[in-house]
C-alpha cells in the first residue's frame, strides 16, 4: 500500500512564506490528485483558510483535545496527501508533542510520509529551529524551504547541507497579485495562454519541485 | 526457593498517585518477566484490581485473617514478589502490625526483601510522614516517591525546607514519577486497562482498540520515564528477577 504523505510547512519566524507554500502545495496536491486536506494552525498570519476554505480546517494544539483532533486525523493513511501550515507560535509546542507521542516512529508504521518543510530565515531563532529539528527528524524528511524573498542571498551553512528546496522572489507587484484571497495558481496556470509569464514559469517551477519531493517519496518508500 | 518479596506501596494522605504508582510497578515487573502477585487494600470494592484483576485480590489489612492471607503465604507463595497497594492513612498502622508480628525482625534479618514506596504528596503534613515511617526501615529499602500529579515543585524552590525532609533520612532513595497528561490518565481509567496495555492498543481481553494514538504517546512517554527510574533504582536485582527481554518492554528507549 502506497504511503500518505503529510507535509508540514513551518518556520519558528513570522511572515517567511509558510501559507504561500502551503497554498502552492495544496493546490498541487489537488490538481495532481483531486484531493488533499489541509489544516491551518494559525492566530495572527494571513490564513491557509482564507484562501482554500473549501480544503482547509483550522487546528489548534494548545490543549490536548486539540492535539488528538489534528494528529489523530493525520496519522491515518488514507490516501489522502495532508498539508499542515503550522503557525510560528506552534513551532516549539507542535514538535515537542510529536517528540513525545512518537510521531515519526507510529507514522513509519501506519504507512505514514511526514515531510516537514521548513522555511528559512537568516536569523538566530530560525538557525535554532533547523537545528533543533535535524536532531529530532531524518534527514529525507526534512526540506529546507530558501524562499529568496526572504532570505536575501546565502541560506545560513548549516540549512544549505540537507535536502533544499529554492522559491525564486516573485516581484513585488506579482506577489501583489498572488496574494489576493481569490488567486488561484492553478486556475492562472490553465487561463493563461502565454506559458512565457514569469508568474507562469514560477507556478511550475515549484509545482515541479513539489513533483521531485513526491517522486522522492516513492522512491523512498519502496 | 526464591527469597520472598514484599513491596508496600502507601502513603497516610489520600489523593498522592499510589495506586498509579502501583499500576506501574506491575506493568514494570510484567515487562521484565518478575511473576508477581498483588493486594488491593481498599476492600470491598478495590482500586488496583480493576487494572490487574488476575493478579490481584482484594483484601481487609486491618482483619488478622486477611493479614495471615498475605504473610502467612509468602514462603509458600509463587510468584515470590508481592505487591501492596495500602490504603491511604493505613501505611504506619500496617508497618506497625509488621513489627509486631516479626515481618520487620525477618527482613532485617534477610530472610525477607523488605521495600516500601512511600508516595508523597506536595504539603508539609505529607512530608512530615517521612520521619514516622523511617522509624520503621532499619533492614527494608525505603524509596522516597515524589509523584508530580500537578504542577507542584515539592519545595526544590527552598533548599532549607527540602533539604529538611528529603536529606534527613539515611539510605533513603528519592524517586521521581513526572506527571502524566490528564486527559491520557483519564482514558486509561475510562479503559480499566493496565498502562502497558493502553499503550499496546488493547483492551480488558487483549482486542485491539481505538485509543487515541496522542494519549497513546503521552502515556508511552511518561511510562518510559518512570521506568527509567525504577531502572535507576536497580528494581529487577532488588527483586531477584529480570529475563532479560527489556527489549519486548512497552516504554521507550
């Protein structure tokens, strides 16, 4: 039986690109798919839920109840790929819970793919947040996310060693345009005639990347 | 003939965790292959027999019958570990009726091993059990248990006062049970399952279950922690036991 993957998308720092990835790989994963499930663990960022509320459900992990409501959904293998936006407040919290439940050990059993994608920042927080999550997570899963609009030139030495995953900077007045709640990448990729676009070549661009990590996956797993 | 056992598990305040600390004393013999047989001393209706029906019996400690059911079986008895969850504020009156029966003057003499778990609670009148009891521990083995059922610090914060009830007492053995997720203590009381068993998926008759894989973790996490603490204690070579299958053991590495 093929495994389910489920993709959480995080960064300990605010405002690094966490819910545009998110959206970009949900939307993927439905086209590529026709179905995903997405969890939007978010207070004060723009919200995953805004802009998919037809695939996404909000999540909370800071009591327990909603601990067994998000994991207890995820951890079944269903065929259904799950993509996590995990909020930078949840940073520690989630990952010391999945730590102590021992996520990753009843994910391999249950057939289960986590792949966190950890978006970078340059700063101290995010270098301790990438360290702390190589010692906890193998290094297949972990894909380090060097959004160059944030992180304006290098990815911090230690981030550039496992597996990275580049997003080019859209300009300004394109990210504009992305970002309004009733873009869809999709919908641009199938409108839009001139293949040529940069907005074009950047949706594939990343939807082919979200194709490696997924041929990764399977190759991985069998 | 393996030299008898006798754990007592007790504490004279209500409400500390010792049946809890009880229950994981079992499921850490069940794991290390130590046969061991229990009693409830809550009679009539019982509170450790519930998770461990088929080696416990529940049993009237302040009755000379059921006191001779315990001690007049204990060189006879196989398993050679007993295990006695004592009600709570029956602790001194049981360890007096030890002494004046001469179960004291045999584990003094070795020809008994003698331990009591005495479990505290997070106030002055539960520390000043310490010094009572102690009284009683010349020749036993006498374990300290801080059971952390909330977010209580027992005092670490004032070294005097810790320093005062903890350090007091020679050869006694301080021991650490953290604290265990409410919602997954509450899940194993509606399972009436041993922890071992809640951690494996199982029910009362070993069918697989629907228990949350988050409380499984929870407790899984928190199981290994106290077992590393009765590792710490050396428990298996106090008790003669261990087959050596720690690997088959519940908790995690």
């Amino acid at each position: 039986m093929r495994r389910t993957p489920v993709y959480i998308i995080c960064s300990p720092r605010p405002l690094v690109g966490k819910t545009l990835i998110a959206r970009l790989l949900s939307e993927f994963l439905l086209l590529k798919n026709g179905t995903v499930a997405a969890f939007d663990i978010n207070l004060k960022e723009p919200s995953l839920l805004e802009y998919l509320p037809a695939i996404t459900e909000t999540a909370q992990i800071d009591n327990t109840f909603g601990k067994m409501a998000l994991m207890d959904r995820v951890i079944v293998n269903d065929g259904i790929a799950k993509v996590i936006d995990l909020g930078f407040h949840a940073f520690d919290e989630f990952f010391k819970m999945s730590e102590e439940i021992g996520f990753l050990k009843e994910a391999a059993r249950r057939g289960i793919a986590p792949v966190i994608l950890f978006v970078a920042d340059a700063d101290r927080v995010s270098v301790r947040g990438h360290l702390m999550l190589t010692q906890q997570i193998p290094a297949t899963a972990l894909i380090t996310v060097d959004n160059e609009f944030v992180v304006r030139g290098e990815l911090p030495a230690a981030m550039d060693r496992g597996r990275v995953m580049r997003i080019a900077a859209l300009p300004v007045f394109l990210k504009t345009y992305v970002s309004r709640l009733t873009f869809s990448f999709t919908d641009y990729l199938r409108s839009e005639n001139d293949s040529s676009t940069e907005l074009h070549q950047w949706i594939r661009r990343n939807y082919f990347s979200f194709r490696e990590i997924e041929m990764n996956l399977i190759l991985l797993g069998s | 003939m393996a030299k008898p056992v006798v754990i007592v598990v007790g504490a004279d305040k209500g409400g500390v965790g010792k049946t809890t600390v009880s229950r994981t004393l079992l499921d850490y013999f069940s794991a290390n292959n130590v046969p061991t047989r229990a009693f409830d001393t809550e009679s009539p209706r019982g509170t450790l027999k519930r998770f461990h029906p088929g080696i416990t019996e529940i049993v009237d400690m302040t009755t000379t019958s059921d006191q001779m059911k315990i001690f007049d079986t204990l060189n006879s008895a196989s398993p050679s570990v007993t295990v006695i969850d004592v009600r709570a504020g029956l602790m001194s009156p049981a360890l007096a009726s030890l002494r004046d029966i001469g179960f004291l003057d045999a584990a003094k003499s070795g020809q008994i091993t003698f331990a009591v778990f005495h479990i505290l609670g997070p106030s002055i009148a539960s520390l000043d059990e310490i010094a009572e009891t102690a009284n009683f521990m010349q020749g036993a083995k006498y374990f300290l248990v801080k059971n952390f059922i909330n977010n209580t610090s027992f005092f670490e914060w004032d070294q005097a006062t810790y320093n005062a009830y903890f350090h007091r007492i020679k050869d006694a053995t301080e021991l650490t049970i953290p604290k265990l997720n409410e919602m997954a203590f509450e899940q194993v009381e509606v399972a009436s399952v041993p922890f071992l068993k809640f951690v494996a998926n199982k029910g009362v008759h070993d069918e697989t279950e629907n228990y949350s894989f988050v409380l499984r973790g929870y407790v899984r996490h928190w199981l290994a922690n106290v077992w590393s603490e009765f590792d710490r204690i050396k428990l298996t070579d106090l008790v003669g036991g261990g087959g050596g299958k720690s690997g088959a053991r519940g908790g995690e590495k």
